[in-house]
C-alpha cells in the first residue's frame, strides 16, 4: 500500500518544482523588464536592450517552455 503511494508523491513533487521554476522564471523575466525602463529613462539604452532582451526570454521561457510544455502537460497526464 506505500507503494502505492509513492509514485502519485513524486509526480506531484515534479509538478511543484516545474511550477515554482517557471513561476522564478516568469518574475525574473518581469523584474528584468522593469529595470530595462528604468535603464531607459535614465538614458543608459545599452543596457536597456539587454536587460529588455533578457526579460523577454525570461517571460518566454517560464510561460512557455516550462509552464506551458512541461507543468501543463504533466497536469493533463496526471489529471486524465
């Protein structure tokens, strides 16, 4: 019977992992791109770009490759 139990545990272990990784991901990128105006209204617009740049990526890889492809079809797989 604790066998049983173990594998539902673990996968819902990984859900929660890849949820909280593409929550970091996804403030990173936010934060990132709150610095990037800060950058720009400052006139330092190097750094701006980069930092804009980097948040997109950011927002992208937490929304998209983890959130989307990873947690939410684990969810689905789990759930169906």
């Amino acid at each position: 019977m604790k066998a049983e139990l173990v594998e539902p545990a673990v996968e819902l272990g990984t859900i929660l992992l890849y949820a909280l990784l593409s929550s970091l991901l996804t403030v990173g990128g936010l934060l990132s791109e709150l610095s990037a105006v800060g950058r720009f209204s400052t006139g330092e617009v190097g750094i701006g770009v980069w930092l804009l740049f980097m948040g997109v990526v950011g927002i992208y890889a937490g929304v998209v490759l983890v959130g989307r492809d990873i947690v939410w079809q684990r969810l689905t797989e789990t759930v169906a």
